[in-house]
C-alpha cells in the first residue's frame, strides 16, 4: 500500500502548490490507515495534527513541515501490529514518508525534517527529535496518549489485545506488552505516567500539566474501586 501512494505523488505532485500539500498528504495518509486498529487510526492522527496546529505556531514551527510530518507519522502503524511489536512503526513510516515526499515541491532541507519528524516521535534510542518541528510533533503524540483520551485509548489498546481489566497479582513493571496482562494500569504505570516530564515545549508542558493531573486522579479510584474500597 505504501507503494500505491508514493506512485499517487509522483503522478499528482507537479500538478499541486505547497498551499495544498497538506490536503494533498491527507488524503494519501489517509488511505494507509484502512482496517487500522481504533487505539492508532486515523482519527489518533487527525488529533495529533490538531494539536501541532495549536503547539506549532507558538514554537515558530514551519507549518508546512509540521502538518505533513503530522498526517505521515503514524503510517507505519499497521507493521508494527501486524509484527506484535517487532518492527518500529516510526522506522517504518519514515521509510515510507521518504517516497510520499520524494517528488513534492518541497526544498530538500525541508524534506530530510519531514522524515525526521517520523522517524523520531517515537523518541527510542538515538532517534532524538532534533527540530522544532519534530520536537512539536513529539509533543503532540504524547498528548493524545494522556489525559481522559489517553485512559480511553488505553483501554482500547488492551481490548484489542484481549488483555484483562486489571491484574492485582502482578507488578505492571513486569508484565509483557502485547500480552493480557497488557492491560490499561500497565500502560498507565509503564508508560503513560511518566510523558508530562520528557514533554520538550513550553505549551506542550501547560497542557500535559492538566492531562497528567487527570490520569493521577482517575487511576487513584480505579484501584480503590477494583479492590472495593470505593
């Protein structure tokens, strides 16, 4: 499928303006996320790109980067679920990325930061955002994986792995992810709990502030009414 797009752009792109390459990118992203699963669809990505609108002209971003490195972030996703993990969907979408940009009137300064905007919002190893735009688009991601749609996207995450409600008999830090105990207070405790302090914007950081205060607060009473205590 990502071969199908790349050849759509190098059909289509000499007949757009840089004004319309995020629609242009949009509607190709889109396609890539037909039977993806609901916790990484293309709605994740439409809020994502909401938010990079919102954080990126704060952070003097150049939002014709930006936006298109929002709508291709995630176009690896589907690998990634496929392999349970195995394959980087950040290594994969900036594969992909690299030929949906090839022949789009961007300058080549500006395409290198498209591809490196995928490939690092994972942030793992030394794929460290390095541009405001990546560092946006980092953001970004994070935020929509806390806070109330973050508990949701969770809980949706594990229903997809059929993982258990919850699993009082075993620390979090030790279960496996893509497993049943996989569950929504793993993600939480392992992962969630811990975006606010890595968050690299000042309007990033105001808004994971709340977030985060929401999650403390929602997972304090799920435990105390797992265990009947509330």
């Amino acid at each position: 499928m990502d071969t199908a797009a790349g050849e759509c752009v190098k059909n289509s792109a000499g007949m757009y303006g840089v004004a319309s390459l995020g629609n242009q990118v949009k509607n190709i992203a889109r396609e890539l996320f037909e039977g993806a699963r609901g916790s990484h669809d293309w709605e994740h990505t439409s809020r994502v790109c909401g938010l990079c609108k919102k954080i990126g002209p704060l952070e003097g971003a150049d939002m014709n980067v930006l936006v298109v490195a929002a709508y291709l972030h995630d176009i690896g996703r589907c690998w990634q679920d496929r392999s349970n993990g195995r394959v980087c969907h950040a290594e994969k979408g900036a594969e992909m990325a690299a030929g949906i940009v090839l022949d789009l009137p961007f300058s080549d300064v500006q395409k290198e930061n498209i591809v490196h905007c995928v490939r690092s919002h994972r942030f793992r190893e030394n794929q460290v955002p390095e541009t405001i735009e990546a560092k946006v688009l980092y953001d970004a991601d994070k935020l929509d994986a806390i806070g109330a749609i973050g508990v949701a996207r969770a809980y949706l995450f594990a229903g997809e792995l059929g993982a258990m409600l919850h699993n009082p008999y075993m620390d979090a830090e030790d279960a496996l992810s893509y497993s049943k105990n996989d569950t929504g207070y793993r993600e939480y405790k392992v992962k969630l709990s811990r975006i606010r302090d890595n968050i690299m914007t000042k309007e990033g950081r105001r808004i994971a502030d709340d977030r985060h205060a929401f999650m403390e607060t929602f997972f304090e009473q799920f435990l105390d009414e797992y265990k009947g205590e509330r």
